[in-house]
C-alpha cells in the first residue's frame, strides 16, 4: 500500500511554491499573508492544526522582523526544519524583492502616474477588510475560548494602544510577561498534591 504522507522533497516544493504565490498576490503588509498561510496550511492541506497556527502567529507578531517572514519562517519550520525555513524565506521575499527592484527604476514615473494612485487608493479598502478579517477571526477565537483574564487582556491592549497609544512592543512584552506568570503558577497549582 502506498504512503498517503507527502515526500519531505514534496512538502519542501509545494512550501515554497505556497510561500511563493501567497507573497506576490498579497498587497497590504503581513497580517494579510498570515490570514492567507492559515488558509493554505491549515484549512487547505491541513499540514498544520489551527491553534498551532495562532501559536505561531503569536511568535512571529512578536518576533523582531517583517511579520510575512516570521511566519514563512515559523511555518516552514514547523514542516521540514531548516530546509523548509530556507524554502519557505526564499519564496516569500522573491516576489517583493523583484517587484520593488523593478518600481525602484522607474519611481518618480510611478508615483507620479495618476492611474497607479488610483490604483492604490482602492486597494486600501481591501486590505483594510482582510486586515479587520484577522481581527476578528483572531479575537472570535479568543472570545469562543470563553477565559475571561484573556478577552479581558485583549481588550485592555485594545485600549491601552488605540486611546493611549502605548508602545505595540511593551504592549506584547506585558502580555508575554503575563502569560509567562500566569503558566508558572498553573504549572505550581497542578504539581500540588
């Protein structure tokens, strides 16, 4: 009998053909392709479960870099190792590389040209909508999860950062502080006999 499970050299190719469509037709910054990795490697292959997928996402928001590469790189990982890192690096920042490269000849012809402008004046709504997708499809599942201290949490960064416009990195170095905290004395409560 065959084997269903896909060939590592199989795996490392649709990775980084994956990567690679997902960042050429993904306008609007990297909560897009992460909203996009999630329905590709999780709703389509099914290579990785969902509360795996907000786990990483949760790491590569909160890891230094591009939050498009994080997640290629935390994905790729979590499939081939560092193989599947290389692979699925090269196949995200290979569209905006040439992309930008090409623009960066021609830029004072293309941001003058009055069909680009209106061009990207449009494409704000849509990323504007997939944008508010993540947010609500991130918080649902928070909300679903029916743990008060964490929608209570969500909501106080909300705040914290819209109204007060407190600092996004002291903001997740609390809530890692506050996770961290509240696992210890979790893991403390059930070693108690």
């Amino acid at each position: 009998m065959p084997d269903p499970t896909p060939k590592k050299g199989a795996i490392l190719k649709k990775l980084f053909f994956s990567t690679l469509y997902l960042s050429a037709f993904t306008f609007g910054g990297g909560y897009v392709i992460i909203t996009l990795l999630k329905d590709k490697f999780v709703d389509d292959l099914h290579w990785i479960e969902e509360n795996e997928m907000l786990d990483l996402v949760a790491i590569a928001q909160s890891s230094p870099g591009p939050i498009a590469v994080n997640g290629a790189i935390l994905v790729g990982y979590k499939l081939c190792g560092v193989p599947g890192v290389l692979v699925s690096v090269l196949g995200a920042i290979l569209p905006p590389l040439l992309l930008l490269s090409v623009i960066s000849l021609g830029y004072q012809a293309f941001c003058s040209n009055p069909y680009v402008a209106a061009l990207l004046r449009g494409m704000r709504a849509g990323v504007g909508a997939v944008i508010a997708s993540v947010v609500v499809d991130m918080g649902g599942k928070i909300v679903k999860g029916r743990d008060l201290l964490s929608i209570l949490l969500m909501i106080a960064c909300f705040v914290l950062n819209y109204f007060f416009h407190i600092n996004v990195v002291l903001l997740i170095l609390g809530t890692a502080a506050f996770g961290l905290v509240r696992t210890w004395y979790h893991m403390r409560k059930e070693a108690k006999p």
